[in-house]
C-alpha cells in the first residue's frame, strides 16, 4: 500500500460533481507535514509559559482543588463552567502534574504550562484533521495542516491564552471526519462527548442533523441521534450521585445571569455595535427589556433559532463533504453573530471548518477565509487584557472594531449563501 492510498478512505463523501482521482502521497509531502507539525510544536512550547488569560488563575483554583482531595463526582461544587468532558480533563491534568498540590493561581508557571498542554494538543490534532479531509490532494493537505497549526487563532488561543476551545472543536471536527467516511455511529458518539466538552459546541448539532437526516433518512437518523445523546448521558454517571447535572445548571445560571449578563463580552457582532454606540465600550445589560417583557436576550435567542433553522434546511438539501463543513462553519457564525453574552473566542470554530472547503473552492471562498481570519485573530487581539500584551497593540485592534464586525458578519452571510449555492472547486495543480 502506498502512502497515498493509506490517506485515502472509500467512504468519503465529496461533493457531486468531484471527479479528479486522488494523488499519491510522497516522501517530501509527508516530511513536509511532518516537520511543519514538529514547528508549530516548537512554538506552543515557547508559548506555555506565557501568563495569558485571567481564567488561568480559576482554572488553577480548580485543578488544586482536585489535586488536595476533592473526588471528580464531586466536581460541581466548585463553580465549574464547562461540562463533563472538559472537567474531566482539567481532572486529569490536575492529577497528573504534582504542582497542583501546591499551586492556587496561575502565578506558578508550571501549572500554566500544564493546563496549556492539552487545548495545544488538540490544536495539531486539528492540523491532522484538516490534512485527513484533504488527503487527496497532499500539497494541500499539507498546506491545510500548516495554516491551521500557524495562523495566529489557534496558538494564541491554546498556548498563549490558555483556553480550551480547540479541544471541543477538535471533537467536532473528528465527528466530520467520521460521518464523511460512512462510519456514523462513531461519529455520533464524537459529536456527543463534543457537546459535553463546552456548550458552545452546542450548535454542531444542527448540520450534523442536516447531513445525517439528507443522507441516511429519518429513521437512522434517529438512531444516530440516540447514539449521540446516550454518550453525552453516560458522560454525566460519574457525577449524579453528587447531583452534578443541577449544579452545573445552578452554575450556568450564575454566570449566565451574573457577570456574563451582558450584550456581548467582547465579540464582534451586531450586539457589540449597538454597546459600542449605545454605551460608548461599557457593558450593557442583555437582560433588561426591550418592548413589554422581550429583553435583548431572547431577540438573540429568536434570531439564531431562525438561522438554525435555515442552516439546517439548507444542509438537509446538500448532504455532501462540502455542505457538512459549510454548514459547520455558518452555523458557528450565525449563533455568534445572533446571541448576547458572546465571548470574543467563539467564532473559532468557523476558521477551522471552512478552510478545508476554501482550499478546493473557487478565490471567493479562499478570499472569504482569509478575511475572517483578520477579523477573528484582531478580535482576540483587542479582548486581551492591556498588562497582557503592548498597549498600543491592543488599542490598535480595538480600533478596529467597525471593519472587524462587518467582516465577520459578512463571514456569516458568505457561510449561508455558500450552502445554498455551491460554488465550482479549482483543480490543483499536480506534480
């Protein structure tokens, strides 16, 4: 079996119409994987040490907390945040490195770098994803993997920063994988241990079922829906003797209705324009009402159940590679365009679901990448806290905000049309 075989499995589903035979994979693509993987390795290691979010020193609290004693069921008596998956790994983390046992904030350089370690992981756990779906044309692959181990999004958010988004999105994305090369009942029990990773990957859900429902009907589909719930359920065992469900809930709630209460937390939608307007760059209730009792917050409620829906009606129609990741990619940018208390990071996702596409799609979808990755990356950029990076690079990408935000919203317009309308793919060049 060649190299290029070995990269090639039979169940993938391309778009319609996709007629050139995979490529053989050679040695200097594989190397050329290989040590750009090794570099971008080589980077998060310089980075870990860095002091990154402000998160970092409750997410220490956290692990010394499991570290002097207190059991994994008992875990959502402490103000946890994130579902089971993702305490578990924080569990394990904590477990595993002694400094936690000594450590309270992340002024101990060792914990950070040890609660930096798995999101950093999962970040060339995407470059590989990425490579995956696009196997048969290696110099892409190749290139797909280094832009999502390089562009600035990822390793400033895993090794700089210190935030756990890559890990949700890395389930997510092998949950693509999984359904595309036929194999659906796995890919359900991904795509449920992703939904228990971070709510945010919550709206995943939406061309999963498209897809699923379009390709393999409804009664299947409702299998795979089981499959998928039964693995998120089963995730929670450890945890219900202790009650956890409801304190997670009671938790959510307090974060939800307490400091996260606002119209956005930095994200660059349509709700940052009206708080930037409005309040001049202070924070602005979401919850205080609007007409009678409708308050900001169920407008973006109301708002992203309409473009779910549409997502998921337009997915429904385009069961294919392409109409999976595009579907990924807008619905992830239609809940973030469309819901208050959005944090600056939850785009992300979109940058790594479209690339794939944009690779092999016509300059408007690769021009279209290229833009949300500005926006996403100078968004991040302007969250960041002024001690954490130079002044004048912060206030420079704050200032930004009006492009940023049209740019991003334009991103989410782009994902939706371009599920209605496929766009013709360019041939690479072989060689």
């Amino acid at each position: 079996m060649t190299a290029g075989e070995a990269m090639v499995s039979p169940g993938a589903t391309p778009d319609v119409g996709d007629p050139e035979p995979a490529a053989a994979w050679r040695s200097r693509d594989l190397a050329g994987l290989v040590v750009g993987l090794v570099a971008a390795a080589l980077l998060r290691i310089a980075l870990l040490p860095a002091d990154g979010s402000p998160d970092l020193d409750q997410f220490v609290g956290w692990a010394h907390a499991f570290a002097t004693g207190l059991p994994l069921g008992q875990a959502y008596r402490l103000d946890l945040s994130f579902p089971p998956v993702m305490t578990s790994v924080i569990w394990a983390v904590a477990k595993a490195a002694p400094v936690f046992a000594t450590a309270v904030d992340s002024t101990d350089v060792a914990a950070r770098i040890a609660l930096k370690v798995p999101a950093s992981a999962a970040d060339l756990g995407l470059a590989l994803g990425v490579a995956w779906l696009l196997r048969d044309r290696p110099r892409l692959a190749v290139a797909g993997a280094l832009l999502v181990a390089f562009v600035p999004v990822t390793w400033l958010l895993s090794a700089w920063w210190g935030q756990f988004e890559s890990i949700y999105v890395l389930l997510g994305l092998v949950a693509a994988i999984l359904l595309l090369a036929d194999r659906p009942l796995p890919a359900a029990a991904a795509l449920g241990l992703a939904l228990m990773t971070k709510p945010q990957a919550l709206p995943f859900v939406v061309p999963f079922a498209a897809y699923t429902l379009g390709r393999y009907g409804w009664r299947r589909g409702a299998v795979l829906g089981a499959v998928a719930a039964v693995t998120a359920a089963a995730t929670w065992l450890p945890f219900l003797a202790d009650g956890g469900p409801a304190r997670y809930a009671a938790n959510l709630a307090h974060y939800q209705d307490g400091m996260f209460a606002v119209l956005s937390l930095r994200a660059w939608n349509p709700w940052w324009v009206v708080q930037e307007l409005t309040a001049g760059g202070s924070f602005v209730a979401d919850t205080a009402p609007l007409v009678g009792p409708v308050t900001p917050r169920m407008v973006g409620y109301g708002l992203a159940a309409i473009g779910a829906l549409g997502v998921f009606l337009l997915g429904l129609r385009r069961p294919t590679r392409d109409g999976l990741l595009l579907g990924l990619t807008a619905t992830v940018l239609v809940t973030f365009s469309s819901l208050t208390t959005m944090h600056e990071r939850y785009s992300y996702g979109a940058v790594v679901f479209l690339l794939p596409v944009a690779l092999i799609a016509a300059r408007r979808t690769r021009a279209a990448w290229v833009v949300l990755v500005a926006a996403v990356t100078t968004n991040l950029v302007a969250a960041v806290p002024a001690d954490r990076l130079p002044a004048v690079l912060v206030e420079g990408a704050a200032a930004l905000w009006p492009p940023g935000c049209a740019a991003i919203l334009g991103a989410t317009a782009f994902g939706v049309a371009a599920l209605r309308t496929p766009e013709p793919r360019t041939l690479p060049e072989r060689g």
